[in-house]
C-alpha cells in the first residue's frame, strides 16, 4: 500500500492533440509535472551510462560531433528495424523507470500532497498507465488534430494522416481514460476543461485520503 500522499496521474494523448498545453496548464495551477520525453533526453545526455551503451550497440554514427547523440541518425536505425528498436528501449527505458522512481521518492520526501502528473506520450501502449492512480486523455477531433500537425511540423496532410495513424486511436484510448480534455477549441475552452478535471481529481485525493494505484489496494 503506497503512503504517499499525492494523487499520480497519468497524462497521455494522441500526437498534436495539445498535450503540451494541458500539462503547461496543469502546472499553473500548482500540479507537478513529470515529463516522459525530458527523463528520455535527460538519461542519453554525454557520460550518462545509456549514451555509452548505445554508442557501443549502435556505433559513433548515431553521435552528433559535439558528443551528444544524433536523434535523427538514430531514428532512421531502429524505426526501419523492430529488433533494434527494442535493444534501445532495453538499454533506455529503465534509466527512465530509475529518474521517473526518484522523482516520486523526492516529492514524498518533501511531503507533496497536490496532484502529480506523469506526462507520457505511449503510456497506454506501454502499459504503463496501470500503475497512475488516475489517467487523463487529451482528445481532438480529427480536423484540428490534422491541421495542428500540419502548423507545427509543416508537413502535408498525407503526412499528418500517416502519423496519426501509427498511432492508436486516441478515441480507444479516452475509453480507458477517467477523464477526458476535449483540446479542439481555442485556449479559454481548453483552459475551462482543464479546471473541470483538475477540481476533479483534488475530490478524488480528498476522497481517498492515501493514493492506490488504479486497480490496487487490495
């Protein structure tokens, strides 16, 4: 039984659903934010163990010549072949386990007892959203989600459409949400949606005294 005293929240979405904004707003409002793709930038940063092993598994190619690592050259290595793809989440993920695990320890060690969201692109794909005590879906319609792409990669539309369909649908993942931010109108709609679920979430830590996980406390 976990005794800490904050309500951990997943927070996920589809890509350009404005998740981004969402946790920026979260945060105004006093929450801690927890950023999945900052753990990830910050365990592959030159010296740190990650670096060393994906260069030895990778090679110097995959390193910018400054020492910090090449994400495109990377990239193009082991999204044209699965196999390589799961030695780097190997040698990754478990740094980010390791940072996203002392996070947690230092809020507890200072006693927070706010709303603490971990924000997490692939949340759900990993599996990873059983162990939040609460989990939050940012949705568009398909639209805005479009044109968002579009202003802010710059690409196509058929590039927009490529993209969001290699990901899971974000209307299968609001269907294991606990709460939904429709993001598809301007910013005061989005701000609103964001004070409904975050006046929420505070009822359900009041509510519940001691976080459990989602499914646990058995």
């Amino acid at each position: 039984m976990s005794e800490r005293r904050f309500l951990l929240v997943g927070l996920t979405g589809g890509i350009a659903t404005g998740k981004s904004t969402v946790s920026a707003l979260f945060r105004a409002l006093g929450a801690e934010i927890i950023d999945a793709d900052q753990l990830a930038r910050e365990v592959v940063e030159p010296g740190e163990p990650a670096s060393r092993d994906i260069v030895e598994e990778f090679g110097r190619a995959v390193l910018q010549p400054d020492g910090r690592l090449d994400r495109k050259a990377l990239g193009a290595i082991v999204f044209a072949d699965p196999a390589r793809r799961k030695r780097l989440e190997a040698i990754t993920h478990p740094r980010i386990r390791e940072r996203f695990l002392t996070r947690l320890a230092e809020l507890e060690s200072r006693d927070f007892s706010g709303l603490v969201f971990f924000d997490a692109p692939v949340m759900i794909e990993s599996g990873n959203y059983r162990t939040m005590d609460r989990l939050v879906v940012v949705m568009t319609d398909a639209p805005t989600q479009e044109s968002r792409f579009i202003a802010r990669d710059g690409g196509t539309r058929e590039d927009a459409l490529r993209r969001i369909a290699s990901q899971m649908p974000v209307a299968e993942k609001a269907k294991l949400a606990d709460y939904v931010i429709d993001n598809s109108g301007d910013r005061a709609a989005t701000e609103v949606e964001v004070r409904r679920v975050h006046a929420a979430l505070l009822a359900d830590l009041a509510a519940r005294g001691t976080a459990q996980p989602r499914g646990g406390g058995d």
